[in-house]
C-alpha cells in the first residue's frame, strides 16, 4: 500500500499536471518578467509552453537571435529543440530572393524546420485581380489588405496549435513598438488567451548585432546593403542611421500607420492596452 502511494506520488512530481495557458495571468507575468533577461524569458517560455510554443519570424537579425537562444537553452535537453519549440516563417510570395536562401542557412545552423506558412491563394488571387499586383503603394488601406491577406490571416491560421509565440520585437525599432510588453495576450487572437512574448523588447540595436557578431550567426545579406528592417521586397528598403529602424517599410506611409497588423494590440501591464499599434485597438 506504502509503495504504491510512494509510486504515485513520485510520478506526481516527475509529470506535474500544466495548467491551461489561459490560467496565467498577463499582468502578473508582465511584472514579473519585465526586469529579466531575455534567456530567462526564453527558458521558462519553453518549459512554461512545451510543445504549444512558436518562434515567429521573418527571419531577420532579432529573429534569428531569439532561435539562438532557444536553441542554446534547450541543448541539454533531450531531443533538444524538438517536440518543445516550432520556427514558423510567413511567405508573403513577395519576399526577397535573399531570405529563401537565408531559410536555408538557419535550417542547417540550427538543425530546425523552419515552417514556410503560405497565404490562402483564392485570396490573393482575388486581391490581385481587383487591385493589381502593386496595390499596397496605392493607399495605407491597400497595403493593410494586402498585408492582411498574405501575413495576418495566414498567421493567425498557423497560430491556431499554439498557447503562445516568440517575436523578435524591440521598443527602439519604432514610435509604434515603444510601449511593447515583454509578455502579454495576442490581441489578434479571437479567444483572448495567446501568450505572446517579446524577450528582445529592451534590447537595442547594437545589442542584437553584437550578439550576432559574437556568435557568428547567420544574417540577412540585406543588411549588408544598408537595410535595417527587412520584410516583402516591394515594402522594404535600406535606411539611414539617423533614422528609426523601420523607416525603410512602407515608406511612403506615415510614422504611426506603418504596421502590418500582426503586432495590433498586446496587453501588457495592469491590462492596459499597448503594443505595435500605438495603443490603438
Ligand atoms: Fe503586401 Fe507589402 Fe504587406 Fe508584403 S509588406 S504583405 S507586399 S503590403
């Protein structure tokens, strides 16, 4: 009778039952992670979220970062990054020929399949065919339906699995991205209880490049040619230092309308209502 209260109790401890990721409140886990380090967020995201977490990204400097991070924290683990963490990246169809090729730079740096996640043709079919193929230099509600249809419904499609996802995003990159949480609620997702969690959010740029530098990671050759924010071809171009990050995407556009919709709106500390979006729902 002892041993078999023994064993069930020793299994107890070796498989604790996860609470639902919807149990864990965003403001408390706000507070708490907003003085810790990055690895520290990584670290608990991949216990917290094992096998229910996705690394977001387009691939750039601050993407790849984040995956070296995960990947280094998971290397004593058995199997290591599988079965605890999926690289999901969205092809626009409007990319970079250099970012296909970096897709396969990252896959054999770090032995991970990087999920290509496709828009939904009939749409962009469709799109095309009403507006034409360049409809985003039209007007910021062309680009927004443009990005719409090739990023934010692809994205939330894929997403759909998860409890919660990693994005690369930084406070400096932009007016729009200042007030990012470090951990908060997905507010593009409709049942309000996707974690998404920015560990980057306090780094600079300079911290992200020196990381890169110093662990020899690969990067997008774009950067090499005066880019400093990289996304679909026909919405990015090189910027000055001088300038914030992100002043070569969407150009043409004004500061606070330059987001494409996957970052609108996180909630972060006490509820509040912040992110990508200039707080704007
Ligand atoms: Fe379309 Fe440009 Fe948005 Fe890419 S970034 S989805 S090409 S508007």
């Amino acid at each position: 009778m002892e041993s078999t209260t023994s064993a069930a109790a020793a299994a107890d401890l070796a498989d604790p039952p996860l609470p639902a990721a919807g149990d864990d409140d965003p403001a408390a886990l706000a507070e708490r992670f907003e003085p810790a380090a990055a690895e520290e967020l990584v670290a608990w995201a991949l216990d917290r979220y094992a096998g229910r977490l996705a690394l977001v990204t387009s691939l750039q400097a601050e993407g790849v970062v984040l995956l070296d991070l995960a990947h280094r924290l998971a290397g004593g683990r058995p199997g290591g990054l599988d079965g605890l963490l999926r690289v999901v990246s969205l092809d626009t169809g409007r990319l970079h020929p250099e970012t296909y090729d970096l897709v396969d730079r990252v896959r054999e740096r770090f032995g991970v399949e990087v999920e290509l996640v496709f828009p939904e043709a009939a749409a962009v079919e469709a799109l095309v065919r009403r507006a034409g193929p360049n409809l985003f230099y039209a007007s910021p509600e062309a680009r927004r339906e443009c990005c719409r249809v090739r990023k934010v419904e692809p994205l939330a499609r894929a997403l759909a699995p998860f409890d919660a996802w990693l994005t690369g995003l930084r406070r400096g990159q932009s007016a729009a991205r200042r007030a990012t949480p470090k951990i908060g609620l997905d507010g593009n997702d409709r049942t309000g209880r996707r974690f998404k969690l920015a560990p980057l959010a306090d780094w600079s740029e300079e911290r992200v490049w020196r990381h890169v530098r110093e662990r020899g990671l690969p990067y997008h050759p774009l950067y090499d040619q005066g880019y400093r924010s990289i996304g679909c071809a026909p919405c990015s171009r090189p910027s000055r230092p001088a300038e914030p990050a992100r002043a070569g995407r969407w150009w043409w556009e004004s500061d606070e309308a330059r987001e494409c919709g996957l970052h609108l709106v996180t909630i972060g500390v006490g509820g509040t209502r912040a992110g990508a979006n200039g707080g704007r729902p």
